[in-house]
C-alpha cells in the first residue's frame, strides 16, 4: 500500500470530509478522491461511504493499521537520518510532566537544551520519529518492573528512577491523617481524571482488579500545579510521585501501603545517541 494514500484516508477520516482533507493536505479535492478509490481498488473492498463520509467495517480494520504503519514508516526515515547526519550540538529532550526529577534535572547541559512536556502517551512516538533525541517516560508498576512502552519501533529504555506513590489529599479530608493508606480502599472516592499530568486512572483501576476510580472531575492538561490545586480544593484526589505530592499548599500527601506500587521513570531513545544527547543518556544510565 502507498503511504501517501493511506495519509489521505487517514485525513479524510478524521476530517469526514474530501474537501476538508484535501485543504489539510494541499491536495485538489479530484486528488483526494483518486487516492481513495486507488487505495480502494488495490485493497478490493469499499473504505468509506460518501453521504456522510465514514469507514465502512473494512475500513475501520485499515485504520487500526494505518496510523502505526505511517508512524513505523517516519521512524525508519529517522533512525537512517540519525545515522548519516552529524550529531546534533543541542539536546532536544520529550519528558511526561512528572518524569523530569532531580538527577535529570541535574544532567541537563547548561545551555542549548530544549524541554518538551508531552502526554506520556506520545513521547515514544516523538523518540522514534525524531522530533526529540530522548524522552523521560513515566508510570506506576511493581517495584524494579518495567514500563509497557507501545512498540512503535527499536528503542532502547533504561529505568532512571524509582519512587513511593502518594495520594493528594485536602487537609480536610477524614483520612489526611494516616500513616498510609490502600488504594482499594479509596476505589469508590472522588478522583480526578488527568491522564496527561497525573497518574492515569486506569492504571489505578488495574491494579485493583479493573474496577472503581470514577472521575469527578477531568483535567486536560500536563501542569502538575493545577492539578495539585484543584485536589487540594476538594475536587478529586489524585496519585502522584512522593516528590510531587509533597509540600502542596492545603494538601497533605499520604503513601500508598498496598499494593506494592512505585512511580517509574525511564530514559528512552533510539540507536546511538550523540553530542548532548549521549552525555546526558550517560549521566542518566550510569548513575543508576
């Protein structure tokens, strides 16, 4: 399949629209449309019905293809870009809201690096194409367990960091004065769903059986500070690293006891890193 037409049906199917894709891609809309029915013909099965424009079952199918074939695609052009190309003089670095700690913080070079916070979920994907030359990626497991990294090409992670969980809670709250507390017991609360700055929900849910931990409120938005606001102003309580959950005004942080969870911080990149880059992975990697 041609990767130009599967970028078409991919921008017409989120756009519902021919003409609309074709302003998205700088395309005329007759273009468009010979993409689709070429894409249509070598695959022997209609993708889309026009009035409204949709995909149809075979199309849905496509689509669960579609975005990691293009995205397998961009990363290969990157990792043999990297290899030709001169090390970049800077470091550009991708880092999910509570994954940049102290010894990264330390590692970074004085000047001439560039911090991109990113939902959690996409910076893989930024590694492997090369918009960054590394990422910090975090999330909650079993101690010394690794991250579940979604396999969009050759990256290697090392785990960087370690910490407890805590949860936030006002200073109000009936339970602010445990020595620590489980999760289970806290399933039916009031929490706060910020799958981009938080502890996702769901990974909460997982850890006690796939049930409980229903949004009071959701936040979409990557800043740990408003989110460490809204819970101390009552509006759901949320998980966080200990280091980060420490010292909110109005807010006392309580440590989870059970299950045996921590907050996990990885390092990911792709092939050998150089200039900045390579200095900060060695900062990072050996001093664990």
């Amino acid at each position: 399949m041609d990767p130009h037409l599967l970028r078409t049906y991919l921008a017409v199917t989120r756009l519902a629209s021919f003409s609309e894709a074709a302003r998205a891609l700088g395309y005329t809309q007759s273009a468009v449309s010979q993409h689709i029915a070429a894409l249509e013909q070598d695959l022997g099965a209609p993708l889309l019905t026009r009035r409204p424009v949709a995909p149809t079952a075979a199309g849905e199918r496509l689509l669960e293809h579609a975005g990691p074939l293009l995205l397998r695609l961009d990363a290969a052009r990157a990792d043999v870009v990297r290899m030709a190309a001169a090390p970049e003089p800077g470091l550009t670095l991708a880092t999910a809201p509570t994954a940049l700690g102290p010894r990264a913080l330390a590692a970074l070079p004085a000047v001439g690096a560039t911090v991109r916070v990113l939902p959690r979920d996409e910076i893989p994907a930024a590694v492997a194409t090369g918009t960054v030359q590394v990422g910090l990626v975090d999330g909650l497991v079993a101690p010394s367990d690794p991250l579940r990294l979604p396999d969009v090409a050759p990256l290697t992670a090392h785990g960087v960091a370690e910490e407890p969980v805590c949860v936030l809670l006002p200073d109000g709250h009936p339970l602010a004065r445990r020595a620590g507390l489980r999760l289970g017991d806290l399933a039916d609360a009031r929490w706060l769903d910020a799958p981009d700055a938080g502890l996702p929900l769901a990974r909460l849910r997982a850890a006690n059986g796939g049930h409980g931990f229903r949004p009071a409120l959701r936040y979409e938005g990557t800043d740990v500070r408003t989110l460490t606001a809204l819970s101390a102003a009552g509006h759901g309580l949320t998980l966080l690293p200990r280091s980060a959950a420490t010292g909110v005004p109005g807010a006392v942080a309580v440590p989870v006891t059970e299950p045996r969870v921590v907050h996990r911080t990885e390092l990911v990149y792709a092939g050998a890193p150089g200039g900045a880059a390579a200095a900060l992975v060695s900062a990072l990697v050996e001093g664990v």
